[in-house]
C-alpha cells in the first residue's frame, strides 16, 4: 500500500509520548479522515496492547503505533549519583532528603516489538534509533507499514537502506525529542530546508515535521515534495489530548502572547535534546545540561520530579514540550480542528 491509502488527508497526528495521544485522540484523528498516532514508547508490552485494544474499540480505521528504539541502558553507580547531585537544585526545593531512584531505566523494546507485531497496527513508526533490516521484514510479513524518523538526508538513507515505507522529515522546530541516530542532536536543518533535500536524496515517501500549525503549512510542506505531515504542538491543546491541564494552560497563554512563546532545546529532562517551552527547569539546569546522563537513564531520574510537579500543579518543573509554532495553537475537539486544517489547506490552494 501507499502512505496515502490510508487516510483520506495528508494529516498525521504526531505520537507524543507521556499521555498526550489518548485513545480519544488518535481515534478522532483517524475517524476525522488523518491519521492518528499512538505514543507507546513508555508503555510496558501488555499496557501497549490494551492501549491499541482501546483505541480499535473507538475506530475501524487505520492508525499507527510509535515505538523508540533504544536498548537497555547499565550506568554505572558514580554516574547515576553525580546525576542525581546535578538536579539536587530542582528536587532540594521540593522538600526531598534524596531524590529517588526509579524502579527501571526504561520499557524492554524487544518485548515491546514483540507486542507490537501482535497487535498489528496498520502502520509501526520509529525514532531514537534504526531498526535492522531482519527487524523490517518481520513487520512487513505482519502486513505492517514501516516509518522511520529522520532528522537529516543520512538518516533518511539508512532508513530507506533497511527497507523502510516512509521517512518522517523531522525539523529542528519540532516540538519534544529530536530523533537523531546519526550527528549532533542539537544541531540540524529547518523543515523548509530539510524535505526538500530528503525528497531528493529518498526514493520512499517523506512526511514533513517541525513547525506546521496550520493549512498554509501544510501545503507548503507538500510543494516541497512531502506526501504528507505530521503535527503534534497543533493536537496538544485539543479536548482529547491527555496533558496536564496547566500544560495546556501554558500552550494558550504561549498563543495570547506570541512575543513570550520561547522554546528551547535542552537535554535536562531526559538526557536527549527535545524542545519545549522555557520553565525554571530548564534554566536552573541549564549550565550543566551537557553533564547529564543519555536518554533513557536521566528521564527516568527525573521522572519522580515531574510526577510531583504535576501533582502540585507547578508547571516550573514539568516538561512542557512544544515546538517553536506553539503561538499557533487552538484549543478545539480534534475533529473540528481537523476539519480547519483541511478547510485552511484547501483554502492556500486557491
């Protein structure tokens, strides 16, 4: 099949890991003619299941599971401890003796992709990392579509050369972790200039990433070349989304205030540069960002820190990824902002 035999608008919804693609989300998107994306790189192998059992029971339609690619990190204690010592100026305040330890540094990917295939999405998409062709073919036995992310030509080629479907173009304006596998995380092309070199450089479908907000970016990313895009800052503050309520609160004050909107790429919440708003997080951990441990060993450090700042409605220390379109966002069902999307699109093609 075709990237586009699956959903009738070149709209993807944008897996965003941590609670934001409920199933309410990614069914709306699929049921409104784009395509929903569950995010299911923190979630165990049987919560993965239930998760797209849950979505099939609110959709016929196609949607796609994402997955990081990431193997079991082993740090070593001195490294964990000076972790732990660098965000002491973050967890101090909250009244903490130590900050604790997690009961795992991430989700077990082999069981993970082994729940994947079982539950046989339509669609499978990848960041973090590059599956290996044997990998590959074991999806598109299962009759799954195979899209990985790629944040430069390098990448889209690896990913073509081990038989992927479709590339996902990804920004530096993209909000959340960047994909990088191959060259510097904090470093890299805008979505302008990054599909068209992927479009050239790929013989596989390149969906676009990074930035797009509405109907006019969407069809500028499609004259660049790219078969579809993918969004994610423009579902987050939708009904369905599942994020803190204050998270959404700060995504529209970002929207009244487009002069304040500041997003920033940092490696202090989970090891991997990802973009989001700027908070008293970010800037206390700023100066020693580049010290902390790789993803995933520093996001599950900081996790115990992010739970109680949701539990305590304090929005300074939560990760509030977004991209730098934030000043763009709308707050509306999925459905109808669906709707504009395609209405705005339609629209800049006149």
């Amino acid at each position: 099949m075709e990237l586009m035999d699956f959903c009738r608008y070149p709209i993807i919804q944008a897996p965003m890991a941590g609670g934001a693609t409920t199933p309410q989300l990614v069914a709306a998107v699929s049921n409104g003619g784009g395509m929903g994306a569950l995010a299911a790189p923190l979630l165990s192998a049987q919560a993965l299941i239930e998760q797209v059992d849950k979505v099939r029971a609110l959709t016929a339609k196609p949607f796609i599971v994402n997955l990081f690619v990431q193997p079991a990190p082993q740090p070593d204690p001195d490294e964990v401890d000076r972790a732990r010592e660098l965000l002491r100026p973050v967890w101090e305040p909250l009244g903490w003796n130590e900050l604790p330890l997690p009961a795992k540094w991430c989700e077990d990917f082999p069981a993970q992709f082994e729940a994947l295939l079982a539950a046989n999405p339509a669609i499978a998409s990848f960041t973090f990392g590059i599956l290996t062709s044997a990998q590959v073919e074991r999806l598109h036995q299962a009759g799954i579509y195979v899209v990985g992310t790629a944040t430069n030509v390098a990448e889209a080629q690896a990913w073509e050369a081990v038989g992927a479907n479709a590339v996902c173009a990804q920004g530096i304006e993209a909000g959340g972790h960047r994909g990088t596998f191959i060259g510097a995380q904090d470093d890299g092309l805008g979505t302008i200039a990054l599909v068209p070199q992927m479009v050239d450089a790929v013989r596989i479908p390149v969906i676009a990433a990074g930035g797009i907000m509405d109907g006019r970016g969407i069809a500028a990313a499609l004259a660049l070349g790219a078969q579809a895009v993918q969004m994610g800052t423009a579902f987050l503050a939708t009904d369905e989304s599942g994020i803190h309520p204050l998270y959404k609160e700060r995504l529209l004050e970002a929207a009244q205030a487009p002069a304040r909107a500041a997003t920033r790429l940092t490696r202090a919440f989970s090891g991997r540069y990802a973009r989001g708003l700027v908070n008293r997080f970010m800037d206390a951990m700023q100066e020693v960002e580049r010290q902390v441990p790789a993803y995933p060993v520093q996001n599950a450090l900081t996790g115990a820190i992010r739970s109680q700042a949701a539990k305590l409605n304090e929005t300074e220390l939560m990760s509030l990824w977004a991209g730098q379109g934030v000043a763009m966002v709308r707050a509306m069902p999925a459905a109808r902002l669906l709707e504009t999307l395609v209405s705005e699109w339609r629209q800049a093609l006149i």
